[in-house]
C-alpha cells in the first residue's frame, strides 16, 4: 500500500501546471552572449510556485524553432520564448509565430501608439521598419512593452499557452513582471515550492554529502537536498512542494535546523546569500570598516564588496598594488623583502595589509598576493600558490594557500577564501 506522502508526491506530479523555456538566438549558441534570461526568468517563476522543467536553446533558424515548439508541449503546459522580436531580417520568431498558430499579421493599435509614444519621448525619427514592431498575429494576446518597441504575445494551442517576448532583459523582465506572471496566477493554481538554504565553507562537496548522508537518507519523498558548489564554498538547498504551504514550510524548517546542526563547523549564513554580503552585514553589526590590498586578484575583491548596495557603510577602498615598485610606493613594502622573498609571500602580505591599514585607516584589512597562472609558476611557487593576509592593527594573520584551476578560477576562489577567512578572523575577535 502507498503511504501518504507517496500518494502526495503522484498527485503533485500528476497535476503540477510545468513550463519550459525556449531561448533563441544564434548567438546563444555560440557563445557570444550568455544566456541569463532563462535563469531570471526560472527564478521569478519559482518565487509564485512554477515550476521550470526545461530550458532550450536555439538558433535563429525556422526549422529549429517550429521542432522546438512541437517538442515542449510534449513536457509543458507553458511554453516561454524570449528573442527574435527585433525589426531586422534576422529576427524571424514573430512571422514563425504567426504560421505555427495560422495567424494574419495585423497591426495592433496599442502597440503602435506604444512604439510611437517612445519614439516621440526620445526625440528620434520613426522609419517604417519600427512601424512594424507594431505589427503582431491575430491570433494573439497582445502584451504591450512599455519597456520598448516589441509587445510579447500569448497564445493557445492544444490545451497549451504559449508567451514569447523580447530577448532584450530589461524589457523581458518587465513583460514577465507586468503581464505575464500575474495571468497565468489567474488561471493556474500552483503549489508552494519551498527553498531554505545555507552556505557552508572550507569543506567539500564529498565531504558534507558522507556527513549528512544519514539525514539525507531519512528525508521524505516530498523534500530533497542539493548540493551546489560554487569557487570554495558549497550550499546546500532543501526544496518541498505542496499545496499545504504552512504544512510544508514547518516541516522543511525543522528539518533545516537539523541540517545546520549536522554542519555547523562550516556554517557561513544561514539564508541564501554571498560571502560578500555576510561580510558586509556583519561588519555593519559591529559599526567596523574594511579595506583591501589586492595584488593577484586585481581589485576583483573590491569588484564583490562595491557591488553590495550601501557598502560605503563598511568598505573603505583598496589599494591595487599589481608591480614591485607599487607596493613599495603605495603600501610601503620593503624593497628588500621583496627582492629577498618575493612578492609571492607571507612577508609581502603582512606588509601590504600593514600598509593598507595604515594609509587607509580601516578597521580591518584583506591583502593578497599570488600566482594565477597560466604562466609565471616557479618551482617552489607553482601556479596557484596564493598568500592571504586578514587583520586589524593590533593582530594580522597569514595563510598559504594552493589552487589548481585556471587563471579566472584561481582569482575567484582567493577572492571568496579571502573573504571567508576575514569572517572567522572578526568573529574570533573579541570585541
């Protein structure tokens, strides 16, 4: 006899409403943009309970498309397109679209008034090439663009709705936000999909999976554990899906508490969140700043605190100390250390922070300094040697560290490691 949460689980596969997404665009395919519409889009989607089961990339060839049409109805009941929309002969989804759903092309007085209402707001010319975004398949829905020129279209066929919209994010994201998400809210009932999520670092992968492998064992058929690595750090992500949401919201939080218990060792935050951001609320916590001295990673340290809002609060600038005579003019590093030691160096490193602390007056201090490769490797400083100093003006702490990945990875993993051992030196602090 099936127990409950199995009779559960058939019924949410049975009646879960899934979609797929169809990007388009050859320059998806050979990389010359990356796709992060599908995963925006994913992501917005998960938030109200939708439930992504496919994501398709093809190129701007008619062919492809139709088959890709054909093909996720067989998995979907949404079927997402973003791409193509644009005025120029290579965009081809809108008059592909108007024969996959036996249309007529008319123009549509609301999109029109919208092309030229932005067109008069910029002050441009309007040709009859942008006249024609306005044009779309009687067969349609129209959903107007207020972020641009090209409206998204929805469509029925075979029991299923089909969307497409511009490739362009900025405007996709706003149909998404704006029209497309709130109907099929309407006339869909989806379940809760619940996501708790921690960040652990310093351990691997493997590692935590033989240390929860028990708990992970014991979860019910409705709840699973992911595993995602990311440059030094690991998240682990329960998900549930109901159609109970506090039902299923009490039982994945009980069980969350357990998984923190079982990895509190390497526990960095417990909600989904980056390195960057648990240094920053921290270090507002405590009413303290920091500042860095990059040499390896080229400001890319920097790069991750500014990029927080409101990290003025607690980031106080960086000093990119990239060549010998840099380090000596701007941190203050001894000549002699650096032609005795190298600038690959615990030495190197406590000075730079010393320096950094000194010219910046910060109350704590990241420096690094290390061999990203792919050149540049000695023998007892190969590729991957990296040395990392965090402190404050009363202590500075050293660690070498050994990567062995390629040029962008070595900086990213200094970088997130940096961060991390800063974290557990503040916290070791007592005050």
């Amino acid at each position: 006899m099936l127990t409950y949460l199995a009779l559960k689980l058939i019924y949410l596969k049975l009646y879960m409403t899934q979609t797929s997404i169809i990007t388009i665009g050859d320059e998806l395919l050979i990389g010359q943009v990356i796709d992060t519409n599908s995963a925006w889009m994913a992501q917005q989607l998960n938030k109200v309970g939708i439930r992504v089961v496919r994501r398709v990339a093809v190129g701007d060839v008619w062919d492809e498309i139709w088959s890709a049409l054909d093909e996720e109805q067989k998995y979907a009941d949404i079927i997402l397109l973003t791409g193509g929309l644009g005025p120029t002969s290579d965009d081809i989804t809108k008059a592909l679209l108007c024969k996959y759903f036996n249309g007529n092309m008319v123009v549509n007085e609301g999109a029109k008034q919208n092309v030229l209402t932005i067109f008069n707001r910029i002050n441009r010319p309007i040709i009859e090439r942008n006249l024609k975004q306005a044009e779309v398949p009687d067969t349609c829905t129209v959903l107007l663009n207020k972020r641009g020129t090209a409206p998204g279209m929805l469509f029925h066929k075979n029991g299923k709705i089909f969307v497409s919209l511009p490739g362009v994010p900025y405007e996709m994201q706003g149909l998404m936000e704006e029209e497309v998400i709130p109907a099929l809210l309407k006339k869909f009932q989806f379940p809760s999909i619940i996501h708790k999520t921690l960040l652990t670092a310093g351990v691997g992968e493997s590692f935590l999976a033989e240390l929860v492998q028990i708990f992970e064992d014991a979860l019910p058929t409705n709840i699973k554990l992911a595993y995602l690595p990311h440059y030094g750090m690991v998240r682990l992500r329960l998900t549930a899906t109901s159609f109970n949401k506090m039902e299923v919201k009490n039982e994945v939080q009980h069980l969350f508490n357990t998984l923190q218990l079982l990895v509190k060792d390497y526990l960095v935050t417990n909600i989904d969140e980056l390195m960057q951001n648990v240094i920053g609320k921290l270090l507002i916590s405590k009413g303290k700043t920091m500042c860095t001295a990059e040499s390896c990673t080229g400001g890319y340290i920097s790069h991750l605190l500014t990029s927080i809002t409101g990290s003025s609060q607690f980031y106080d600038g960086s000093v990119v100390s990239y060549s010998y005579q840099a380090k000596e003019d701007l941190l203050q590093v001894e000549k002699k250390i650096l032609e005795t030691k190298g600038a690959v160096s615990e030495e190197v490193v406590l000075q730079m922070a010393k320096g950094a602390l000194q010219n910046i007056k910060s109350d704590y201090v990241i420096a690094v300094s290390g061999i990203m490769g792919p050149d540049g490797g000695l023998h007892d400083k190969p590729v991957g040697t990296v040395w990392i100093a965090v402190g404050c003006s009363e202590k500075i702490e050293a660690k070498k560290l050994s990567f062995r990945y390629d040029r962008k990875r070595n900086i990213e993993l200094t970088a997130t490691t940096a961060l991390n051992l800063l974290r557990k030196f503040i916290l070791a602090q007592p005050y």
